[in-house]
C-alpha cells in the first residue's frame, strides 16, 4: 500500500495512470521484459529530493489496428530530472467525427490494467454481440501484453453476470461462444455451447461460417460429433423401448398357464388401441421424424412425452375407426386405452431423459427447438488435455518466468558471506596468537643466550 508507484503509463493525452512496476511485471510477461534495471531512469538527487518516483514510462504509441490488433506500447526515454527526453506529452488521436476507436482501446486498456489490482471488470451489457465483441478486443491486449491467463476469470465472471442474456446469445449462435470459452478456459460457457452445438448438430453442420469457426479449435468437430452420436443412441433406445412394451398386464392377463384364447380375447380393445398406437408411431419414426429428423427427433420425443392430446387426436382415431368400424362405446372405451398407452409411454420418455434440460438457458421462457439433454464430461474439456496446448493456434499462455534471486535468497548470501568473513577473521586472530606466542618464545630464549654469554664473559675476566 505504502510502495512507490514507479511506472507511468500513458494512453492519451488525457489518459495517465500510475502502477507499480512489481505488479505489472508480476502478471504480465511484456511488462517484465520492459521493467528491468537497464530500462529504469537514472534519477539524479535533485529528483529524488523532488518527489519523483517515476522511473519507467510506458506509452500506447498505436491504436489497435489490422498491423496492430492490440496497439503498440513502447517505453519513454527519462531524463535524470524524471522528464520526458523527447518532450511530447502524449498519444493525440482526431478522428473527426467517426466512431470514437480511441476511446474503446483506452477503456480496453484500463480495464485490463484495473484488473491486475482485482478490480471487476465490466463488458457491455447492451448487447450480447457488442459484449462478445468486447471480450475477444480484451482477449487480443491480454495476449499481446501476456496476461491471458491473468484476465480469463475475470472476463468468464463479466460474462456470467449477463445471466440468461447470455445464455440466449449462446443458444443463438453457440460456434461463436464455443471459441471464446476454450480461449478463456470458461467450462461453464463452453459446456453450455457445447449443448447446443450437439443437440443442434445437424443444423449447425450446414453451415461453412459455423464449420470455419470450429476448426479454431483443434478436435471440437470430433469432440461434437461424438456426444452427437451418443444422443442418437439414447433415442434409438427409447425408440426401441415405446415400440415392444407392453403397457399394464397385457402380456399376462390371467394367473394360470398357460393362458387361454378367452383370457386374451377379453383384452382385444387394449390390443387394438395398443395396435393403433404403434401404428401412429412406426409411421412417424419411418418418415424420419425420430433420432432421423432435423431435429434429431425432438418433436416426436417432446409429443411422447406431453402424452394427452399432444399427438394422436381425435381426427387420427377417427382414421382408424374408419378401416375398423365399431359400436360408439367400444370407440370410447378404445380411445380411454390410447389415453392409458400414452401415460404410460409418457413416464417412459421422463424416465429416458431425453427431455431433460441440462443447459443453463431458462427454456420454460426462452424454449428451443433441439434437445438439451447432452452429459458433458469433465474431461472432455479440450485444454485439460496436454497435446492441445502444443497445436500453434492454442490458447496463449503467460509462459513461466525464471525468477532472479528474491530477498531470502539475497538475504541467505548476505548471511553466508558474513559467516564466511567471520570464520576467516577467527581463523587470522588464531594465527596472529600463535605467532605471537612463537615470537616471545624465539625472544625468551634468545634472551636466555644473551644472559649466559654474558655470565661466561664475566667469569673469564674475573679468572
């Protein structure tokens, strides 16, 4: 909180902010290349007593553009004094008159550098497709200044908060979302995508523009048309299952066996209605309104599973009892068994669920046409596997720095190199003792030579 706010950035003439060189380097990879030592302004006294903290400026010198899709940054040149070596004062962008570019790249800008201090970041809310705008020009500064991995949640979080706004521009268009969730690494967004893109499958593959879209991410085509197939599969099986069961106890209307022709000729109206029921549906199925269909069999599975008078209505029965005509109470009881057949197909279809809405859109409100009922798995999720991030259009990642020796290291060399200067310094005076004491010993026995010549003089005189 108390540190220097040492790095200027300059986006226009009117737009400077002040950041610290430690938090920009720390979650972006250009700016640690720019923030080094080398860089920095040599900043004289007189500065330094002024107040200037400023030691790297950073200025926006070209708007995002076809050459520059995220614009260019480029470091400032100081002066000692903490000025501007060249004395501009600043990008100064007249447009006159045309959409205002330059005021979107400076909000693109802030935003992201607001992010790097945890500040929620915002997206336009007017409209989904301005809002996906939005995130891919957010997307294309994040990459160029390496932060993608920095600026992904807060983009995913901007985007949940659209709530069922975005959800309905996701099930309108999902091949367009599908990209920004895998760059984004959004599994929220992705797996609602991918819900649509399978359940939709045979719509969407018509579609080159939806069909160039996927190929940006490498196996999502395959990846689609796996979980497509799977959802055929689950209604070929409840196919399967409407056209052999035996509602009740039809196939076993008497205790004793084996069963007599009069037990079975009692049921005959369940039989035909069960007859007439099949027949209804056989014929559906053959004109390829089931798993066949456009719609991989929604309308069919979404009338099997109203029950009612959502399909086989009075006009269809009316059919049936003109080939087989019959007394009007054996018509009315025939058609209270179709009522029982569809009850009891109708728990069928639930208990399948292939009506089931595993997408986060509200389709009671916003309902659609296509099944919804697709299981994404975990592990599906293309950035979880390894050999995807080694394809050249995978998602950018901040690439792992090598970091240069922190304060504890720094601080443990301090301590080592003290250590080793005192054991030196122990090591001198331990010798310096020892030539001290083998001194006076040479000079104590040097004396003691003196003495005795001496002593020997002296006798020889006196004798």
């Amino acid at each position: 909180m108390n540190q220097a706010e040492d790095v200027e950035v300059i986006l226009g003439h009117e737009r400077r902010y002040k950041f610290h060189s430690g938090t920009l380097a720390r979650n972006s990879t250009l700016f640690a290349d720019m923030f080094t030592e080398p860089n920095a302004a040599k900043l004289n006294s007189r500065a330094r007593n002024a107040g200037i903290k400023i030691r790297w400026m950073i200025e926006l010198t070209r708007l995002p553009c076809e050459q520059y899709p995220a614009g260019c940054l480029e470091l400032v040149e100081l002066t000692p004094n903490g000025e501007r070596a060249d004395g501009r004062s600043g990008l100064v962008v007249n447009e006159n008159g045309r959409i205002p570019q330059a005021h979107k790249a400076f909000a693109y800008y802030e935003a992201i550098f607001y992010a790097f201090y945890n500040k929620e970041l915002s997206i336009d809310d007017t409209d989904m497709t301005a809002a996906l705008s939005d995130c891919y020009t957010l997307l294309k500064i994040s990459d160029y200044l390496g932060c993608t991995s920095i600026i992904s949640k807060p983009i995913e979080v901007a985007l949940l908060k659209q709530g069922q706004d975005l959800f309905r521009a996701i099930a309108a268009k999902p091949s367009a979302w599908v990209e920004m969730a895998y760059r984004i690494r959004s599994e929220s967004v992705f797996r609602e995508c991918m819900i649509h893109l399978v359940g939709n499958w045979r719509v969407h593959k018509l579609s080159p523009s939806t069909l160039d879209q996927l190929r940006e991410i490498p196996g999502l085509r395959a990846l689609i048309e796996k979980y497509h197939r799977a959802l055929l599969q689950k209604g070929k099986d409840l196919e399967i299952v409407i056209l052999s069961n035996y509602p009740g106890n039809m196939a076993l209307p008497a205790d004793d066996l084996p069963i007599k022709r009069e037990a079975y000729a009692k049921d005959i109206l369940i039989w035909m209605a069960l007859t007439f029921y099949r027949h209804w549906v056989g014929q559906r199925l053959i004109n390829d309104k089931g798993r066949h269909a456009p719609d991989s069999g929604y309308d069919l599975y979404k009338a099997l599973g109203t029950g009612g008078d959502a399909y086989m209505g009075k006009a269809v029965t009316n059919q049936f009892h003109v080939k087989f005509p019959m007394t009007k109470k054996a018509m009315n009881v025939l058609e209270n068994h179709v009522l029982e057949i569809k009850a009891c197909m109708k728990k069928l279809v639930q208990e399948s669920g292939i009506l089931k809405w595993n997408c986060q859109l509200d389709c009671h409100r916003f309902p659609v046409k296509y099944l919804t009922c697709t299981e994404f798995a975990r592990a599906d999720y293309p950035w979880l596997n390894a050999d995807v991030w080694a394809h050249p259009r995978s998602l950018a990642v901040v690439k792992k720095r090598e970091y240069k020796p922190g304060g504890n290291d720094i601080a443990r060399q301090n301590l080592d190199t003290a250590r080793m200067f005192q054991g030196r310094g122990a090591s001198a005076e331990m010798e310096v003792d020892e030539e001290e004491e083998e001194g006076g010993m040479v000079e104590g026995s040097e004396m003691e030579d003196v003495q005795g010549d001496h002593q020997m003089a002296k006798r020889a005189r006196v004798e």
